[in-house]
C-alpha cells in the first residue's frame, strides 16, 4: 500500500477509478486536471466526492507534498506537472503500475498489440467465465484497472487490455501471461518514433520470469523479433499450418501444441468474420488454456462470440445495404483489415485526428473491392492528396460524419457495404472513438427510422 498523500493527474476514466479506489483505501488524494473545477463539477458530483482539492496545470503546485502522482496513461512523458514532479523526486505510476503492486499476487493475463487486443481480450474473459466465472476484464477497457481490481481475490483471474501508454509508464508490472497480438505503426506522434513505440508495446515481457508465458503472433516479424531475448517461455499462433510450438490452422482445424496436439474446432465453427478474427480467436485460446480453461468451455464462447461494439460491428440494412461500425480502426492496418474482412463493394468512410501515419498502404488496399471514399477530420486533406497521388480518385470530402454517412448511403446499391473505419483517431472531433460510433449508428439508425425497415 502506498503510504503518503497521491496526486491524480488527469480526471478521465483511469483517474475517476483511481480516485474512487484511494477513497475507499483510506488513501488522501488531489487532482491536477487542464480542464477547471466547473468543468470538472459534474463529474465530482456523480461520484460523491464534489469536496476534492482541484488545481489546474497551470497552477504552482507544491509537489514536495506528494508520495507518488499517479498519472493518466495518455499524458505525454515531457509535461511541465510530470517534470515538476522529477524535480521533486515524487514518484510517476500509472494505474496499471498502482493496481498491480496492490492486487495481492492475484493470476494476471496482459494483452497488447496494434491492433485485436480489445476483441482478443474481451474472448480470454468470456473464456475464463464460461469456464470458472472468475474473470476480471480491465485495463485498456472497463471502468479503470484500480477500481477494477479493488475486490480482485487470489482465486480471480485478471485479464488486462494494456495500451503502449500504459506500458511505456509501468516498472514492476508482470502478468503471468503476456500476448502480443501484433505491432504495426501506431501513435507515433505521442512516442515521437516507431522504434519508441515497439519499445513500449515490448514492455509487457519487461519483468517476466522463467514461470511465465509469453504469446506472439508467429506471422508479424516485428513481434517475434522483439521477443527473441525474454525469459519467459515463448508460444506462438499462426493462422498457417506452420506446426509451432503454441497453436495453428490445419486444413481448416484449429490444433493446440502445447504438450501434444489437441484439437479444438474447425474454423467455420467461428461466427465472428475475417482472418484477423481468426487471429484474435487463436491467441485467446492460447492465453486461456495456459490459464486453466478446458476446451468445452472454449469452444462454446467460439460459436457464440459476436463481436465487440465498434470492432467490425454489423449494425443495420437500409434498402439492402450494410452498414458496419468499425470506430475503434483507429490506424490503417486496422482498417485495411476490416476493408478485407468483405468480399462485397465497401464505401468507406476515413478520417480523424492525425497519429503520424502515412496513407500510402491504405489507400492501395482500397483499389480492390472499394467502390467509393467519404473523408472527414483533420486529416481530410492528407488522406484525399495521397489518393490522388496513387490513383484513387472516387473519393469526396466532407466536414461531418452524417455527410460522409449520407454520401455513402446514396451512392451505394443493393447488397454493398457502407463501412465506418477512419484510420485516425477520434479526437479532432470527440471525446473517444466510442462517441464516434455511437454517432455514426445514431445516423444509420435514423434511415433505418425513414425507411420503415
């Protein structure tokens, strides 16, 4: 238990947990936030702790009062509160960092990756739970790891969404069982370089020992050369029928190969679509196996899983037309994985806030069964230049999503796909890519209201 006053810095989602899990520990604690105490009022209010000392970061603030800050994953290392801080000699965690030192030793999974860790995260819980019910699913996703975690018993199973800004700040954290489901380029702009931002996603094996695991997708290069030198046991997944030591594809047979072969299902057993699916799928079963779960158990949520909202997420026809929610491809190579998860024409809708990517791959991937493109955000511009430069020209910008909505919708026939999955981030335009989403079916929702459907 850390001892001394706390400072949160940062009053979203991670913050708000931390707060409620300091109050509950007994644990004295302020807030520094850009935004000012009206602003933060309501939020205050809605938790019952509308007495909290608040200061802005533009406030002085006398850190010599502070044991540790505990500091939102998405705040840059090189802020002004975060220097005054070293300056100080006051300690910089996170929450992942606090609720693993506090959580009693419990049996941590920890998932990362570029892209499929909420929907391989969110199938390792369901595996657990059809299996023993004991899963708690946090980190990256849910309400905030320290509240998450507050109940957690030595007999519960954490299972950890770890993003590369929770990882970049962690120093002890050691889960049990890492995954890595893949690394592309990502969030270059917060890790200033791709080698920066390897570097953190690689932290997850940082304090793995002998006893551990670790899961890597046997067919991304960068991951498997990133983990030659750990020490923990290495398993891989493939979705060829390459026999690794992990888990494999054998003429449409998903086989364990951890001890001895051990067949599981076919793959057309699972109903979620795509082969990055399939990946996410091969990696939970891995991760959960090692965890304990039995195959029964694992095969039941295979043929059940639907998917995660926002991940690739089917939500209407309108007059034969397929609208799809994929807000959370937030990069291109998860967008040009959700554009080849569907044999069908696609409309696709892109744009956002600008991570430090390049277009270029994205736009060739959209040269196959891509009829159209409907651009928005900050990157409006960027986007459509690198279109024009490689070839691309059925394109249109737009200032708001329901026009790129509405656009798509129009020029799209009878059995083709309309197709949200910006490429970019969200935050040009909204808080996070879950209001992003919610927008873009609130709009579908609507034509499926005026059409009677």
């Amino acid at each position: 238990m850390t001892k001394g006053k706390i400072l949160i810095y940062g009053l979203g989602i991670s913050g708000i947990s931390a707060l409620k899990r300091l109050k509950a520990d007994g644990i004295k604690a302020d807030i520094v936030d850009r935004k000012t105490r009206e602003e933060l009022k309501p939020i205050l209010v809605d938790i019952g702790m509308s007495d909290m000392k608040i200061y802005s970061t533009d406030d002085s603030l006398d850190m010599s009062q502070y044991a540790v800050v505990i500091k939102s994953p998405g705040i840059p290392n090189d802020d002004p509160v975060l220097d005054a801080a070293r300056n100080s000699n006051v300690e910089i965690i996170n929450d992942v960092e606090y609720a693993y030192r506090n959580c009693d030793g419990s049996f941590i999974i920890g998932i990362t990756g570029t892209n499929g860790k909420t929907t391989t995260t969110t199938i390792i819980g369901e595996m657990i739970n059809q299996w023993k019910g004991n899963a708690v699913v946090t980190g990256n996703i849910g309400s905030g790891i320290m509240w998450d975690f507050k109940d957690m018993g030595s007999e519960d199973i954490g299972v950890v969404e770890l993003s590369s800004f929770q990882l970049d700040g962690v120093v002890e954290f050691r889960p049990n069982i890492s995954v890595i489901t893949n690394i592309s380029p990502d969030h270059i702009s917060w890790h200033k370089t791709y080698e920066n931002y390897i570097e953190a996603k690689l932290k997850i094996t940082a304090n793995q020992t002998e006893d551990d695991y670790c899961i890597i997708n046997y067919d991304n290069e960068i991951s498997k050369s990133g983990v030659e030198d750990v020490k923990c046991k290495k398993l891989y997944f493939t979705t060829t029928d390459e026999e690794v030591e992990g888990i494999y594809v054998n003429q449409g047979r998903i086989v364990l190969n951890i001890v001895e072969p051990e067949y599981v299902c076919d793959t057309d057993q699972i109903f979620i679509p795509g082969l990055h699916n399939l990946e996410n799928c091969l990696a939970a079963i891995l991760a959960s196996r090692l965890a304990g779960a039995d195959i029964e158990s694992i095969r039941t949520v295979l043929e059940s899983f639907r998917g995660v909202e926002h991940r690739l997420e089917y939500v209407a026809d309108v007059e034969g037309i397929s609208f799809y929610n994929d807000s959370k491809g937030t990069n291109t190579d998860a967008s040009i994985k959700a554009i080849n998860s569907f044999e069908s024409p696609v409309h696709i809708i892109l744009g956002g806030m600008d991570k430090g990517e390049e277009f270029k791959l994205l736009v060739e991937n959209l040269k196959g069964n891509v009829k159209t493109a409907s651009i928005f955000g900050e990157t409006k511009h960027k986007i459509a230049e690198t279109m024009k430069e490689n070839g691309f020209l059925d394109y249109e910008i737009y200032d708001t999503l329901k026009e790129c909505v509405m656009s798509s919708y129009n020029k799209a026939a009878h059995g083709e796909i309309v197709l949200l999955s910006p490429a970019c981030a969200s935050w040009d335009m909204y808080d996070n890519y879950m209001v992003r989403g919610r927008e873009f079916k609130s709009i579908v929702f609507d034509l499926v209201d005026k059409n009677g459907e």
